[in-house]
C-alpha cells in the first residue's frame, strides 16, 4: 500500500488551522454566540382555550406568525397553554401571540400571562463551566504528560483548544444557537478528539522506540499511515449516526448534531495535522520516548 | 493454550450481562399515564366508595380507565394516553369536589419482582414526558425591609461615630425611615453627614410637633437593585436546593419582576420537594449573657423543647448560617442526631476570637425560621389569599465552651434525624436572602412535541442500525462480534443509568447513541491490530492473540483520559453539564467491558483452540 506524505504538507496546513483559529476567536468577538432560551431567557405566554387544542395545530400557527423556536406545553389542564419563546419580552408580545393563535382556532382564547423569563442556566453554571474546561485541560496535561511525554500533553491540549474553537467559531459565524444541548455536543467533542488524538500519539510512541531508520518526520507519517484505516472507520461510524440525527431527528437535535458534525471532522484533521505537528514543531525525537534507563550505581569509593 | 478463556471468566461475563439485562429489563414496561387521588387533608380517607364515585364521573364524560388501585396514599387510575389522563383529571375533579387533590401521575408498571430487587425504570426528563411546574413570589417588602435594618445599624454606628445626638430611628409605613434629632442642629450635621455617606437616600429636613427629624427614602434605582440582588440569590439558592434533593435535570428560571418558576421532572415527591424549596431558615450564635449584663444589650427566648426555661443571652451575634462552609447530617455517640458544621475561613477566626475568651461561658445556637401563617377572607365576593409572615426564633442549645472553638464543630438538640439532615441540606445550599411563597403549582407536558419526540427516536435507531450494517460489511464474522458487544452495551448503560435512576433527555438519548458510535472505536483498533498482525505474516491465532494484546494499552490509553475528562466535568459542572458527565462515564466503562472482555470472549468460542487456516475480517486496512 502507498505510504501518504502526510506531514509533507504539514507547514500548509499549519498555517490554514491557525488562519481557521483565529477567524473563529474573530468571528466570536464580532458575532458573539447567539445563545438560546436555556441561556438568555425570553418571554412566557399563558393563554387558554375553551375547548382542547391539538399541540401540533398551536405549533403550526405559532410558526406560520414567526414564533418557528416557540416551545408549547399543556399547563395543568388540556385547555392552558403555556408558550414559551426565545425573544425579548415586550408589552404587546402577549396580545400579538394571542391573535396569531386565534388565526389558527375556532375556539376561543384568552390572554391569562405575558411575562419575561430569565435564564434557566445560572451565571455560576458559566463561571463553572470555564474553571471545569480549565481544571480538565490542566489534568489532561499532566496525565498524558505522565503516561507519554510532555511534548505530547502540549500536542493533545493543543488539538483539544483548536477543535472547540473551531466549532464555537462556525456557530458564530453561522448564527446558529447555541443551547445546552450544544454544550453537551461540545462536551462530547472534548472527548471525541482527545480519544483519537491519544490513539494517534499512542502508535506515534510505538513507533519512536521500534523503528531504528527514519527521522522523526518519517516515523510521524508511518504511524498515521498505519492509523489511517482505523481513524476513518471510526469517524465514519461516528458521523453515520449524526447523520441520521441530523437529517431524521427533527429540530430539536440538530443543533446537537450540527456541532457534533463539525466537531468529529476537526478532531479526526486535528489529531494528524494540529497534535502531530506540535510534536515536529516541538522537536520530537527518539530520545524522549527511550523508557528511562536504570542509573548505573556509581562507586564513588576510590 | 492460545485464545481460551478459562470457565470462570465466561461465567463471570455472562454473570455481568445478566445483571445488567435484569436491571435494564424496567424500561422494556412504559409507564401509564395516571390521577392519583388523595384527601384534602390527611384524615380524609379513600376507599371503594371514593373509586366508585371517580369512575362514575369518568363515565358522565365517556372515559374509561384501564385499571384502578387502592394504595396507602390513595387511589390511582391508569389511562391509555396523556390526552384521556388530561381530560380524566378535570372529569374526577369536577365530580369528587374540593375535598380531594387529584393530581397528574405516571406509573410505573415494572413487575413485582423486578421492584423487589430494586430496579425501576430511567425517568424520563422535562423534554419527553413534562413533570410539576411551581411558581413562586419573592416577598419583595421583606427583602428592603432586611436591607433597611441594616441601614439603621449602620446610621446609629456612623452618627455615634460623628458625636451627632439622636433620639431614635423608626421605620414608617411606606417603607421610608424617619431618624428624629435632639435639636435642629444637631439634624443639620446629621443630614450633611448622611448625604456624604450615602448617594442612595432621598433625605428631607422635617419638623413637626416641636421635634427635628429627617425623612428618609431609598431611591428608586436603590430598591430595584435590592430586588435584583434578593432575586438572584434566591435564584442560586432554590438552585442549590434542587441539586441538593436530588434532582436531574430541573428547570428553575425567573419569571417577571419577582417570581421564581421551579419545574420538576417525571413523578417526584412534590411534597418533599416543596417544603424544602421554601423553608427560610438560619443559625445563629450567641453568647449566654452574663448575670450582670444589661437588658438593652440582651434578649430571651424560648427553647425548642418546651421542658427548658427560656435562656437570655446577648444580642450581638458571633456567627449566622452564612458563614457555613459544609454541613453533615449524622448521629453522636448516644446516637442523637447532629450536625456536623465547618465554617469558612472568616465564620471560623470570628468562632475562635469570641470562644477563646469565653471558656467555661455557655454559648446558645438559635433556630430562626421565616413563617407565614395563610387565611381566605373574602373581599368584594372575592375570595383572598391573606399571607402574614411572622419570625420564629428558638433556642435549640445551651452548651457550655470547654475550650476555644475552631472552623469545626457540631450542632445537637435537634428534633430527629429527618430535620437534621434538612437542616444540613439548608445550610450547606445557602440561605434564602427573601422570604418566598408558592403562588401557583401545575402540571406541565412534555416541552416537546410527540412529532419530535418520534423523530428523535427514529433517527437514533437509524443511527444504530446504520452503524450494525457498516461494521457487518467491513470485519464480517468480526462485524457480527462486535454488533453483538455493541448492542450489549447499549443494554449495560441503561441498566447503569437505571440503577442510579438517571434522568433521560432527548439530547441524553443523542448522547448514549454517540458513546455507541464511539464505542465501536475500541473494537476497530482491535481489529486492525489484528488484520495489520496477519498482514505481517503472523498466523491467524497468535494475530488475534496479539491484535487484543497490543491495542488494549492504547484503547485504555485513550478511553482513561476521556474519562478523567468526565470525572472533572462531574465534579465541577452543574445540571446538565453533570447529566452528560455521568452519560459519558458510564458509557466509557461498558464499552471498555463489552468492546474487549465480551468480544474476546466470542472470538475466542468462535476461533479459540483449534486450527484455522484465515479469519474472516474483511479486507483492506
């Protein structure tokens, strides 16, 4: 089989992860994240119907007036309604959605509450959130630092960091929202491309202490090569199932799948060409990965 | 001999896989959509007769229920879908009249012996199948209130300070306070000192009766600032208390200018829930005041058990509640229950300062509980709700210092176990810095819609199947190996997710059908391993033999950091970002279970011990 030249292009494409990088931090200074109901609160409409609704007909018309994201759940009985949607709460909101539903209605319906919602996700959620990402990226380095090599900890840390921005980046750019079912799409990124960057690092290492002939470049791309076939099978069996999500799982998920998506992509590139690359960057060689030979006792008698 | 695994191991394999079948087993029974009727009061009992009536109303309405059951709690009436328990509700309701509370339930249907070893279903979260919704007010007068007590101990201390002569400070019915002055004078510095000090007071000279005092109001901005502030800590705090219950996956949010919405989901215990959710209770220590000492500077009060006399000790307070870093319920030596506290690093110096040279004095610990009591008075042929906050505060022990108190410490005299661990629970969640009522409580449905509860659900099992047929065309004998493990592991999550009674949500369910995905890594590195192990000229045993040998360092390489990652995420996160930490935990120790103990196994019964010529693995990489 034809060994690829992955790391011949490596300088290239070094410089496309970090123009696609630092467009995402741009694009997340300029654009900000728009982030959803769960983060930013809205607006909460209670209305009530003489006689029961279907949930799917309410939806149809809150959707036809320009509420597509309006959440509608019974409230205690089959004839309130509880709206929920992702906008500021203004004075007349109340009034515009109750004539959007009685476009859709025979029955009649009347306006019980109009009020503003806060965020159901708390600020210290936010503050703990950073602290937990840093606190883990801190354990990780040390545990790979441990088990491999420093060089290595700085590549999985790095392709971690490039893989989460890059997808926080696309959903600026996009405007796309971002909701808790994306955090736990980002969550699972995290694990997703620090699993397959340890697999890569894990025959990189193999290879250093095997393979006598070959500069560290060589031994780089033999080991990716060799890896090739089981990254692919893996990412393909990971993004066949978020493809189904994706286009068979209606609204609710695709955030969830979109991120995901991005994030397997990115992670599979990022374990060849951002972890890889540090260690070439860094100087890797085959004396950081000899296993520490036993120090001779020296006779220090004459 | 190569690629046997010796009887013990398979029997504990197929040992594991039960268990985790049995436990599993509960979600194969969905729950019934149910109302559950008890009495208004608990005297009120039911019986046959209750049920009688409940079903005949039903029928007025053309409903039938599927089965009915007395319990000890009440009766309870199962219904084939959400629509008919909806409507059901208002029929039983309008029939049985106020004297019974029929509320929304769902039933479990897991068999007797399956509940009998302790296995249930997963709950299902707010998203698939709704729960309790509470609304709940800030009493928002109280929380300025607060605030403008502190203002007044801070105006005595700064006007002392400043040698300005008062008489008294006194709070007036609208909310502003009226600081009365010896002479004019005497009001002229105050008011020029008080405008110094605080930007937030609407100050005006006033006389009336021959006396000089100044009129002070908080500015608009001020009291808005004080509700945002008292909003926001009962925000935390109601917050806390939900994680602390127990509680997966709760939606706890503001609503309008001062209310607080709390939505549980699945069949909780709402009573517990809402005595927890709203008690507003505090600590506080003091020193038993001295014989001597005089009586503006103490106060008595009762204890909490009626036999001992009430005890006067002195107003100024050592420590409160807030200065409690953790708190633990467990029981002393005499098995009473206790309270184990640790102050933080100030509550813990200030103990230490005041004990030490308090030895030998005996120091109070004092219960104070925010209370309403409720009436219904009729105004205007509208019947009201009539709320009267009032404070208790009580004595719950007298123990003499033996020796200066550090940052630890325990609290005893308390009325039994269960509120030793509710006291625990309150101090450890924070205190509510507003008292706060229950205005509303209902039932939610399901956040989303049935159509794309359906959906989510069909593309999951697209998702999986396509992941069955991939790995069946690549590895072939192999693929049907590790669809086996696969599909086994998917049965050992959810019963683990079961045994913790985790909360499942539609992006959970998302979640599990990556970590399968995810899963298969495990069992590709392997196979590679081996076809790469054939490729190098190894004969088909000994390859098996080293394809699992060599990628096992790597798949615990990779699936240990991962998990490490879920750890942290456990241990920092809150809510969600936990829910999905336990998912991905779990996920990872089956999976490391089923991708390489079980399909070792299953290679090993297919190919172990004899003469094979090839393997079928499929070709290529």
């Amino acid at each position: 089989m034809k060994t690829i030249n992955f790391m011949g292009v490596r300088k290239l494409l070094a410089a496309f992860s970090i123009a696609l990088v630092l467009g995402s931090i741009a694009s997340l200074f300029v654009n900000k994240l728009q982030f959803g109901l769960d983060f930013t609160g809205g607006a909460l409409v209670e209305v009530a119907y003489s006689k029961a609704q279907p949930l799917e007909d309410i939806r149809a018309s809150l959707g036809q007036a320009g509420y597509p994201e309006a959440i509608v759940q019974t409230f205690g009985s089959p004839t309130d309604i509880m709206v929920r949607l992702a906008q500021d709460h203004t004075a007349t909101l109340g009034d515009e959605v109750l004539s959007a539903l009685r476009a859709g209605t025979e029955a009649e319906v009347s306006l019980l509450r109009s009020e503003f919602v806060g965020a159901q996700v708390g600020e210290e959620l936010r503050e703990q959130g950073g602290l937990g990402m840093l606190l883990a990226l801190a354990i990780v380095m040390l545990y790979v630092a441990f088990r491999f090599q420093f060089k290595f900890s700085v590549g999985a840390v790095v392709a971690l960091a490039h893989d989460v921005f890059i997808v926080l980046g696309v959903f600026s750019l996009l405007k796309l929202d971002f909701d808790l079912t994306v955090l736990a799409a980002i969550l699972a990124v995290i694990g997703y491309s620090l699993n397959d960057t340890i697999v890569v690092s894990d025959r990189i290492r193999e290879n250093f202490r095997k393979m006598r002939k070959g500069d560290s470049e060589e031994i780089i791309n033999e080991s990716l090569n060799q890896t090739l076939g089981r990254t692919l099978m893996t990412s393909l069996t990971t993004l066949l199932v978020l493809f189904a999500l994706f286009f068979f799982g209606g609204e609710m998920i695709h955030g969830f799948a979109t991120a995901l998506m991005i994030g397997v992509l990115v992670g599979t590139y990022s374990s060849i060409y951002v972890a890889a690359n540090v260690l070439l960057v860094m100087n890797i060689s085959r004396e950081d990965l000899l296993p520490p030979e036993k120090e001779e006792e020296v006779d220090d008698l004459p | 001999m190569l690629n046997r695994y010796p009887l013990w191991k398979n029997l504990l394999i197929v040992l594991v896989l039960a268990v985790g079948v049995i436990y599993a087993a509960p979600n194969l029974y969905p729950d019934d959509y149910a109302v559950q009727v008890t009495g208004a009061s608990s005297a009120t009992p039911i019986d046959d007769r209750i049920l009688e009536r409940a079903k005949r109303a039903l029928e007025t309405e053309g409903l039938t229920s599927t089965a009915s059951e007395l319990e000890s709690n009440g009766a309870l009436l199962r219904f084939r879908s959400s629509d008919e328990q909806l409507r059901a509700q208002e029929a039983i309701k309008r029939g049985l009249g106020d004297d019974y509370v029929t509320a929304l339930n769902l039933a479990p249907t897991t068999p007797d012996w399956l509940t009998s070893i302790g296995a249930g279903p997963m709950k299902l979260g707010l998203d698939l199948r709704g729960g309790v919704h509470f609304l709940m007010e800030v009493d928002m007068v109280a929380a300025v209130k607060q605030r403008l007590d502190v203002y007044v101990s801070e105006i005595k201390t700064k006007l002392r300070s400043e040698r300005i002569r008062y008489r008294a400070i006194t709070h007036n019915e609208d909310g502003s306070l009226n600081v009365k002055f010896s002479d004019a004078e005497a009001r002229d510095a105050g008011q020029t000192l008080l405008r110094r000090e605080y930007s937030e007071f609407q100050i005006a000279a006033e006389d009336a009766d021959g006396e000089s005092f100044l009129n002070i109001n908080l500015t608009e901005a001020k009291i808005r600032e004080i509700e945002d502030y008292a909003i926001k800590q009962n925000l935390t705090t109601i917050r806390n208390r939900v994680n602390e219950l127990g509680v997966a996956e709760p939606l706890v949010q503001r609503q309008g200018r001062n209310r607080i919405v709390v939505q549980l989901p699945g069949v909780q215990d709402t009573a517990a829930a809402k005595r927890i959710l709203g008690k507003t209770a505090n600590l506080e220590f003091r020193l038993e005041a001295r014989p001597d000492e005089s009586r503006a500077n103490t106060e008595t009060f009762e204890f909490r058990d009626e036999r001992s006399r009430p005890a006067t000790i002195e107003k100024d307070i050592i420590i409160t509640g807030s200065s409690v870093a953790n708190a633990q319920a467990n029981f002393d030596e005499n098995g009473m229950p206790q309270v184990s506290i640790t102050l933080d690093g100030n509550g813990g110096r200030m103990m230490n300062r005041v004990t030490r040279n308090a030895v030998k004095r005996r120091m109070a610990v004092l219960f104070i509980e925010h209370k309403t009591r409720t009436r219904y008075e009729m105004v205007e042929g509208v019947e009201q709700e009539i709320r009267t906050p009032y404070v208790e505060k009580k004595i719950i022990s007298l123990a003499t210092i033996q020796t200066a108190l550090g940052n630890q410490f325990r609290i005893t005299g308390l009325d039994g176990a269960g509120e030793a661990s509710e006291l625990a629970l309150l101090l450890r969640a924070g205190a509510l810095a507003a008292p706060i009522y229950f205005v509303e409580e209902r039932t939610v449905g399901p956040s989303l819609g049935q159509q794309n509860i359906e959906l989510g659900v069909t593309s999951v099992q697209i998702g999986f199947a396509l992941v069955l047929v991939f790995m069946l065309v690549f590895y072939r004998v192999f693929g049907i190996v590790a669809n086996v493990a696969l599909s086994l592991n998917l049965v050992m999550l959810v019963a683990a997710m079961s045994m913790l009674s985790a909360t499942l949500t539609l992006p959970g369910i998302a979640g599990i059908v990556l970590t399968v995905g995810m899963a298969v890594d495990a069992n590709v590195l392997i196979f590679s391993r081996i076809k790469e192990e054939l490729k190098n000229g190894l004969p088909p045993q000994s390859a098996i033999h080293a394809g699992y040998e060599r990628a096992f360092s790597t798949i615990f390489d990779a699936n240990l950091t991962t998990l490490l990652v879920a750890v942290i995420l456990f241990a920092v996160g809150t809510g969600p970002v936990k829910g999905f930490a336990v998912t991905l935990s779990l996920g990872i120790i089956t999976s490391m279970f089923t991708a390489i103990m079980v399909t070792r196994s299953l290679v090993n019964l297919i190919y172990g011990g004899r003469e094979i010529k090839r393997l079928s693995i499929g070709g290529g990489v």
